[in-house]
C-alpha cells in the first residue's frame, strides 16, 4: 500500500488497524488527496472481492442490499444479492445519498448480515466498510446520523502529501496505473486468523480504567451535548489491541490507546451549541477531545 500511498504511512497503518479489528472506517477530506485509491490498494493488497458504490441521491435501498425478483422457470422469487456482498466495499461519497439508503448499511456493518423480505443473508467474511465523504461540499449532502457515525471505528483523514511525497507521485505516477503494481500479500482465510489472534491481546485493567475515565469525562463534559458510548469504548479497546498486533507486541501499551483516542472518538462526539467557535464541528470535538486527554493522567 505504501507503493501507492506515498508519504501517508500513519494512514495506512491505521486503515489496517480498521481491518484486523473487524471495524469499518470513514474517511473524510477534501478530493483528491488519495481516498478512494486508499480503499482501492487495501482491497488488492489482499485477495478478496471489491465493490465501489456511488451513492447518490436518487439510489435505493434495494441498490445496495439487493432485491428478490420472480423467476418464471422456478416460479419463485430469487435474490440478487447487491454489491454489499463483498469483503470490502468502498461506499463513495455516502452523505450525498438519503437517509433511507445510508440506513441500509446499518444491520450489515453492525451485524454482517442483511435482511431482506424476512430472510436474513451472511454477508461474507472478512466484511469491511470504507465509506468516503468531503467536509466541504454542502449542496446535495445529508449528514450522516450518530447512530451510523457511531458504527464506524475510526474517522481518518489522508490530508494533502508534503512536497517530497507529491513530487514522487508526479515522477512515478504521472504516466501510469499504480494500483495495478499491487499484488495480494494476503487471502481472507489468513485475514480471519489475524482478526481472531487480536481477540488474544493482553489489555491491562489499569488501561481499561483508562479508557473509561477519558469516556466518562467526554458524557460530563460542559461543551460536548453526546459523549462516548459504550460500543465507542469497546471500539477504542479492540483497535488498541489490532495496532499492539501489528506493531509486533502481544500486549497493549498506554500509547495504544492515547495514539487512538481521536481518530475512534472524534466523529462520536457531538458538539453542543454552546460552543462557540469558527472551527468546524470535527475540529472542535477533536479539539475538546484532545484537552481531555492531556488533563487524564495516563497509567505509568
């Protein structure tokens, strides 16, 4: 991926993290600066099946999940399975598309299943959600609610390359396909045991009670009207274990979850109107969030 993603390795990484937890992500930033081909190079790196969704305003449910159609031969009805169906799928601009059509991710990224005309469909395994979104594009937009917000692990941003990065991109990339050089160093079988070994991940009771007082004091907070929930503390638990795993330790250290608190609980947190400031919203929950965990003594 780094062949690809130049000079964004904190991203890659944590898109990883995404993967090996069983968590789904949401990037979000300006066109451009490598999101989709993020998703694109993630899912080539291993060999696993890949849909692209374009959500737009006028897409259904039924465009994402599938639909059952009668058959003449069988004299039944049949399901086609719709592009959810996939170990990754790259939901592409998903606040351009309705509520009703946002909801239809709901049951699959939280349950990996779909229900459809009172029968109920797996979706396969590894299953994982890389939804796409630009923060400063207004028209045509709905803002996703904190219910599907709180259903994402981590809210990355892949930010503008620094010169040396864009240069080599200009160089290497100017005149040819980059995501064809990717070949799978992984299958979803060898996937599956790495998200079954982080479930084996020694997490200390003290980093525990760690993470509780940062979740505790972002409900208290004066400024914030939506703190952390509980699948957000489990979240922030899970990915800490996934980053301990890839970075080679069979246990987790404090800097895990200090390193993770943000790009877990930012998009969590709702701001409450009180809080008046030119920056946006994201940035004024990360802002809060980051004061919290400056003042939350962090366990020696």
């Amino acid at each position: 991926m780094q062949s690809v993603i130049r000079g964004k390795n904190e991203v890659i990484q944590l898109a990883l993290v995404g993967l090996f937890a069983r968590g789904h992500l949401l990037i979000e930033d300006v066109p451009g600066v490598g999101k989709t081909t993020l998703a694109h190079s993630l899912a080539r790196s291993f060999n696993s099946t890949f849909h692209r969704l374009q959500f737009t305003s006028d897409m259904l449910p039924s465009d994402v999940v599938g639909i059952s159609v009668f058959s003449q031969p069988t004299q039944r009805f049949e399901f086609r399975p719709g592009p959810i169906f996939a170990n990754i799928v790259l939901a592409d601009e998903i606040n351009r598309t309705t509520p009703k059509t946002q909801s239809a991710l709901l049951e699959a990224m939280n349950e990996y299943q779909v229900t459809v005309d009172n029968h109920t469909y797996p979706l396969p395994q590894p299953f994982l959600v890389m939804a796409t979104q630009n923060p400063i594009e207004h028209h045509g937009t709905y803002p996703l609610p904190e219910s599907q917000m709180d259903r994402f692990l981590m809210r990355l941003r892949v930010g503008y390359p620094n010169r040396e990065s864009e240069k080599e991109i200009l160089r290497n990339f100017a005149d040819s396909e980059p995501l064809a050089k990717i070949k799978p160093v992984m299958n979803a079988a060898e996937v599956l045991e790495v998200q079954q070994a982080v479930r084996r991940i020694t997490v200390d009771e003290e980093l525990m009670n760690y993470t509780l007082a940062i979740v505790e004091r972002t409900r208290q907070h004066e400024y914030l009207s939506l703190g952390v929930s509980p699948r957000g503390s489990m979240s922030l638990y899970r990915a800490a274990q996934a980053l301990a795993l890839l970075e080679g330790r069979s246990y987790c250290i404090p800097d895990d979850f200090k390193r993770l608190a943000l790009p877990v609980f930012a998009h969590r947190c709702v701001v409450s109107s009180r809080y008046l400031s030119t920056m946006k919203k994201s940035d004024q929950s990360e802002a809060i969030l980051r004061e919290i965990l400056e003042s939350t003594p962090v366990p020696l």
